[in-house]
C-alpha cells in the first residue's frame, strides 16, 4: 500500500470538519473544537504545514494518555487590572490561548494594553493565530510560549530552552495584517519533524548532532540540538521568554517543559501574551496610514541579484492562504497515512 | 602627536564627572546631565565601548547645532491607565526615556503593568540601562527603539530600517540582574564605528557592501548594509518594532530617521517601553527563586569543545562592570583624541 503516500489535495473546509469532529469525539466541547480544527487547518492554509493538522493524531493521543485534558476548566487565578495569571488546566493550548487573548484584549480596551501569563497550557499550534485575535479589535497582539528544551545555551550541548516562539500580529489597511511568527531556533523543530516525515533532507546550519557536527538528516537534528538564530542573540530571546512564559506563570520551565512526543507527562507549558490598543497611542487610521507608507518604503527596496521581490511579515503566508482555499491544501506521505488512521479510529470521514 | 593614540585607563567617577560637567556645559539640567552622564559611563564600565563615552563628542555636537534640544521640555500627550504617551521634545534620549520608563513602573505599580510609547527623542545609548531602571522595583523592564536605517527588507538592498535594538531587564536574587540587550543586526552600527575609530577589520558575516559583496572593510560596511539575524527573521522584528516605536507613536519611521552622525536633521527617533510587575503574577520571592533554579539549569550545561563555561544574559557585562570599576575604563585612539578636544573646548578636565 502506497497510495496513502501520494499527496492528495483537501478542501479546508472539509479537513476542518474533520479535525472538528475528531476533536469533539475525544471530549472537547463544540465551541473548544471549533478554535482547535480552525487553528489547525487555518496553519495549513497559510502554508505552515509544521503546526497544521499533523499534530491532530498527537493532540488525540495525548487526550487519550490522560496528558491533555479535553473538558479542562479555565481559570482566573490571578487578576489585577491590565494584567491576569491564567491557568489553563492542562487543556488545550489553541482554547487556554483564545481565553487568554481575549482577557488582553478585554483589559486593553480599558486600560491601554492588557498582558496575560498563563500556566498549566499545552502546544497552541501557530502563534500567529493566537495573535491574529487581537486583529478583531484592531489591536496588536503579542505571544510568546516556552516549549519542551531543543536548544542549549550558548556554548553549550545540555538541551535546556525550547525554540520558544514569537508571534506579533498588526492591523493594517492592506489586504493583510502584518504577522511575525518566529521561533528563536533557526526553524521550528516540527519543520524538521515534517522534513522527516516527508523523507527529505534537512538543509546545513539548522541543526547540529548530539556530539556538535552539522547535520543534514532529520532523525539526527532531531535527537541533537536547533542552531539559535544570531547564535547568543537567538538563546538570549529564549531565555527571556521562558522566564516571561514559565518562571513568572508557574508554569514548568527549562528542562522540565514536556516535549510533545513525550507520552510520559504532560507538557505544562508556559505563555505570555500582551494586547496593545492602538486607539490609546493614536487614532486606528491615522496609525493605519502611517504604517502603509512603511511598508512603501519596504516594498519598493531595490532588490539583491536573482531576488524578484521583498516580502512583508505575513504576506507570503496570506498569499498561500488564497491559493489554497481555492485550490486545497496538500497533504501526502505519513501525514496522510496518520489521518487515515485517525479517520478509521472515529469513525469520522476524511 | 601620536601619543593620544594609547590607550589609557580612567576611573570611572573621574569620567563620569567629566561627562556630566560638559553635558551641563550645552545646557542640560544638573539631573538630566547626571542620567547622560551615568548611562554613557555605565556603558563603557559594562564594556559596551560602542553605546559609551565615544558618543560624547556627536551628543554635544547635535546640541550645538540645534539637533537635540539639551532644555527640551517632556510632555505627556496622552494618558490612558496603564499606558502612556510622550513627547521626548528631541530632548537627550537618556533623559527622556529615564522619565518613559519611569511612567511604566507607575502604571504597573497600580495595573499590574505599564507601556509607554515615546515620539521625537533621540538616541538613548544603551539600551539596557533604561529597561534595568525597573529592576530598582522588581519588576522586568522592555525596551525597544527605532534607529536610523541601515538594513535592508530581507531580499532586498535599501536601507529602510534601523537596527531597532530590544533590551529586556529581569531582576534575580543572583549578584547580577538577566540583562539581553541586542540589536536585530549581527552587530550594533556603533560596534563597526568603533572598529573603524580604533583602525580595526570587521568579521565577514557582520555586513555588506553597498552592492552586495561581504566585507571586512569597516567604511565599505558602515557605507553598506548590516546583516539582519537569522535572515528574514531579523527584518521580521526591526520592521514590529519599527512599527511599535515609529508609527504607533508618532516618531519618525523607516528611512526618516535621523541618523546620529547626520547633521542635517534632528533623529526624531521612537521607544516602545514595558514595565511587568512581577508581583501581579506571583510573590517575588518565588520569582527569583525559580529563577534561579533555571539559571542553574544553564550554568550546568555540557559545553562544546573548546567553550569554558556558557553565561547568562548579562553575565559578561557585570564581570567586566567589576573588573573596570576597580581597574578603570580603557580609552584611546580617537575616542581619547575627542575627548581631550572637548576637553579644552569646554574647559573641563579630563
């Protein structure tokens, strides 16, 4: 049996039903099932295929060990005007984010900016959607999340900080928000999960072997360690984020964040998130205008030899948005193969 | 004369009164020209040679030439609970984001945390020294700033944006505070100017001809174009940041801010500030304690071949802050030669 290996394309609307019942049928509520299927899917649309939904068959197992817990309560734990501690009861990441956005956004609209620690949260999927919530409210929103340890510290090889990402999202008067979703690595490590998954090669300079040798093999970069970008630059920015993330929330940190492959504990990871209501700085047009003649100036860059054009934070992701809601969106190979499975298992057709 | 070129140690409180008295000289308040006068010696004591004493010289040139006004009243354009907007009124930017970043600790004091976006001020210096003005609170200070443009969109070859440094203080129960404070360039432009002051080659990695070519050539790179960290990603966070400090203040952005050593127009530069009191999300005590066993986490890590010992954030600033307040700060070549021209200039001893 090979088929399940060719890539096949999928209406998303099709696939977001399926990862919405799916995600029902292992005990989330309709409304928690929604945010998770629209997260998944919406990160397969945009292109990030790392964050999409080849992580349904994870996220169903962990609910299934006990490590994600589908009927989670969220809770206030601590609330003082423009800032609350949130801790999201080993849920899931996408409901515990979108709660915690929200209360930001909430707090913002009061008081100028609204920041939320959360602990006790597991993998949100695309940070940039969690960010993106505060586009609804013509603010900007700001995530950053801890995540199980793939870096060493500068100089070092003991795996002690997660690639920690980064997302930003800004409105805009264009046909796209402005979106920076980064991890402080290189790539993301379920780039090289998805490389090894579609049986590819990872190109030199994202990852080193256990020992500290550059690698081109997935399996190796995998069980060694993530370059940093701008090497201390890129650890400093993880370490920073951990201690807003986990060390301030009370949600694990360093070493004892749960890898999201680990089937023996769960993840306890850590974010902080943060909106800024525009309207307290400026009026939401005039910020909008200003923002647009930036972006001139950045599209009409002269270009390097053999570059066709520049490109701003998001807009390539938007791009592959439009063309694969028409168009579909690609899966194959055991991406495939694993929500074929899935779709046996529930009885819930792909 | 040839003699000015060696380098010499001086004490610190020795240079700091030199700068202060000249820094009052152009006009500065005796208050004003001691948060100059600190933040600039601070720098050199931390060994940031580039954010230091070097730029006494340009600062009271701009003064002069009624680019930085040295009575410039700071004004507060609007207010909004927990964040807050001002107008640096093209006042040294030491002074005016001292006062920003005050206003933040206040604001979280009561809302858990406190933003302050800053329009028409001016270089600030290091970065670090205003964002660790919140640690005397224990709370974690951010800090962010728009520069003037020297790095391409990714792809591309106009200078459209700054370096646009982010500093982030942490306060520890440790002999040294976490301080990242880094440019989204491989270097600071001010570290290539002082690689050319002191007739010294750059790396290759750190930047750019102006077509293009890598160069170790310190004119041909500050002629050119700084190298952004990790690609796209560096673009990614000097154009959010760009946005945070430039266009949702009302500063100058892009390719209209002033550069420092640009006589024909005031910088106009912009900050984005953050204070996070850390209390709002749990005791302090707590903080500082888990904070400490992560710390541990990465001093105890395995290092690669030929690395000693791996540090923290800050780490490396505060050894050399001890060893160059017992031993004096190094200073010569043209650094010294301006200064002992400002030095009869002004009529103050250095």
């Amino acid at each position: 049996m090979t088929s399940s290996l060719e890539t096949k394309r999928f209406d998303y609307l099709r696939l977001k039903k399926f990862c919405v019942e799916i995600i029902e049928k292992v005990g989330v509520s309709k409304e928690g099932a929604e945010i998770v299927g629209s997260s998944l899917v919406r990160a397969n649309l945009r292109g990030v295929d790392s964050h999409g939904i080849q992580r349904l068959p994870i996220y169903t197992q962990r609910v299934k060990e006990g490590l994600i817990n589908s009927r989670a309560e969220i809770r206030l734990l601590r609330d003082n005007y423009a800032s609350v501690l949130i801790d999201g009861g080993n849920g899931f990441g996408q409901i515990v984010a979108h709660k915690a956005m929200q209360e930001c956004v909430n707090r913002a609209l009061k008081y100028g900016v609204g920041v939320a620690g959360v602990a006790n949260s597991h993998n949100f999927g695309a940070g940039a959607l969690v960010a993106m919530e505060a586009l609804k409210y013509d603010m900007i929103g700001v995530v950053v999340s801890n995540a199980a340890p793939t870096l060493p510290p500068w100089g070092g090889t003991s795996l002690t900080l997660g690639t920690n990402p980064l997302a930003v999202a800004i409105p805009t008067k264009m046909e796209f928000p402005i979106v920076l979703d980064m991890a402080t690595s290189v790539v993301a490590r379920d780039k090289i999960t998805l490389y090894k998954k579609m049986g590819k090669k990872i190109p030199l300079g994202w990852a080193l072997t256990k020992d500290g040798r550059p690698t081109e093999d997935p399996q190796e970069a995998l069980e060694g360690i993530l370059l940093s970008i701008g090497g201390p630059k890129g650890y400093g920015l993880a370490l920073v984020i951990d201690i807003l993330a986990g060390v301030m929330t009370g949600a694990a940190f360093g070493k004892d964040v749960g890898m999201l492959y680990d089937m023996s504990r769960p993840s306890a990871v850590g974010n902080f998130m943060m909106a800024i209501n525009i309207s307290s700085f400026m009026e939401v047009d005039v910020f909008k205008e200003r923002l647009e003649r930036l972006c001139a100036q950045i599209k009409a860059s002269e270009l390097l030899p053999g570059v066709n054009e520049v490109f701003l934070p998001g807009e390539i992701e938007y791009r592959e948005e439009q063309d694969r809601m028409k168009n579909g969106i690609p899966i194959g190979g055991d991406v495939l193969k694993d929500l074929e499975k899935l779709s046996s298992e529930y009885h819930v057709s792909l």
